[in-house]
C-alpha cells in the first residue's frame, strides 16, 4: 500500500510538472522539490535529509529532460552554443560546490533556502519584464566567473535546472527569449549531471529515507517523474499555443510564491 500510493503521488506531481513545463516554459525542479516533500511528509517520512532526498531526485529528473530540451531545440537552431561552452565550466564548479554544501545541510536550512530563493524567483515571474536590460552582451571575463558559478550553486541547493536563474540573466543581457530558454536548458544539464552523480555517492544507509532511495536519489520517484513529463509536456505545448501565456504566467508566479512561503514557514517552524 505504501508503494501504491507513492507511486500515485508521483504520477500525479510528474503530470503537473510535466504540464506546467510545456504550457509556461519553466523547469520542473520549483514544483517537483515541494511537491517531493510534501508527498514524502504525508506518508510519514521526516528526518534531516528529507530535503536533501527531494533536491537530489529533483536534478535527476533534469538531467533527462534537459538533455531532451536540448536536443529538440538544437534541431531549430536555437541553442547558443558559444554561450553554452563559456558558462559550462563555471556553472559545473558552482554545481559542485552546490552539492558539498547540500549534503551538510540539514533539511530546515535548505527549506528557508528554497522558500527564499523561490520568491525571489516568483516575483521576476510575476512583475519581471521582457525590456529590462543589464546590457547588451553577455558577461565575459570577470562577470561571467563571477555569474557562473553562482547559477550553478544556486541551482543545486534548491533542485532546479539552468532556467530560473538563466533564462532571466541572459535576458537581461539582451538575448531574445527563444535562445535564452534554449541555451538554460543546456545550463540544466552541465548543473544536473556532476550534482546528481554527488548525491548518489553521498547518504547510503539513512534508515529515514523513503524505500528505494539510492544515496539521496529516490528510484520509484525518478522513474515516474520522468515518464509522466515526457507524457504530458508535449500537452502542455499544445495548450501553450491555445491560450495567453500571460495572465497563466502571473497565476503559476503566484502558486510558486505561495508554495516558497509555506517552505519557509515550515523551515522557520522547524
């Protein structure tokens, strides 16, 4: 029973992540953490690693759906690979370091980050616009050593791939909207590949992990996510074209702030 209706869960949070990702453009990762541990929590699964088990699972998922992204939008010519290999090593350190800070966190600490961070997200969502500009070219040199790695710090400690933070960056450095959310979704997978492939060497033996947990990877999660997105993605495309993304935009902006808050609640509660 308790595999059943872990297994309805996730097909459940796979199918709106899955959706949310098509129709608005966004990673999977801001629904897929708190949903993990709010599915988790309800089946009565607490610890200190819980949070750590929710990111973890979280960066697997994107390690598949990124690399599709990627290749899918490689096929128009979207991606900006010049921007791709500059930011990759950079963005691969902060990645690292983002998982050896992760993995010694408890899970109050990485919720507040998460609640935190995932505002601030949010509210770009939500009031960001396209005209706003830093400049006009990419960092180089110093901005991009500086930037990078930050991307991919930030990126691990709250389970995301490139797009939260990328998409807005290189938007704000002039690149049109198409390229930028191609090219995170390279950013995605040079984040997900090292941070996952860390988490699944760190954590064995934790008897407060959920059944099936692999280092702080959670197989049956992973597995369902994965199918249930590549399911219902491409539904969310065809409902993208049929409707105003905009005032949807706003609204999920609005559910993300709202879910950032209770984690941060319960962070603070802790």
């Amino acid at each position: 029973m308790e595999l059943l209706w872990l297994l309805i869960l996730m097909l459940a949070i796979g199918a709106f992540a899955g959706i949310a990702a098509g129709l608005l453009g966004v990673g999977g990762g801001i629904i897929l953490v708190p949903a993990y541990y709010y599915a988790f929590e309800s089946m009565g699964y607490q610890g200190d690693s819980l949070m750590q088990i929710c990111v973890a699972t979280s960066l697997a998922t994107i390690i598949v759906t990124s690399v599709r992204s990627v290749l899918s939008h490689h096929k128009k010519g979207a991606v900006d690979w010049e921007i791709l290999r500059g930011w990759a090593p950079g963005i691969a350190i902060g990645a690292a370091l983002g998982v050896l800070l992760a993995s010694g966190l408890k899970s109050q600490t990485l919720m507040l980050v998460f609640g935190f961070l995932g505002i601030v997200v949010g509210l770009y969502m939500a009031f960001g616009r396209q005209e706003w500009r830093l400049g006009s070219v990419m960092p180089t040199g110093a901005g991009r050593a500086l930037f990078s790695p930050v991307i991919g710090f930030l990126s691990v400690l709250m389970g995301i791939g490139g797009g939260s933070f990328g998409v807005p960056l290189m938007s704000l450095y002039g690149r049109p909207i198409h390229k930028a959310v191609a090219t995170a979704a390279g950013f995605g997978v040079i984040i997900a590949v090292p941070s996952t492939i860390g988490f699944l060497l760190s954590g064995w033996g934790d008897p407060s992990a959920p059944p099936f947990t692999f280092g702080r990877v959670n197989l049956p999660a992973f597995a369902i996510t994965v199918s249930m997105t590549l399911l219902t993605a491409p539904l969310g495309v065809k409902l993208a074209h049929r409707m105003d993304p905009k005032p949807l935009k706003r609204i999920f902006a609005g559910f993300i702030i709202i879910m950032a808050l209770n984690m941060l609640r319960k962070g603070l509660l802790a």
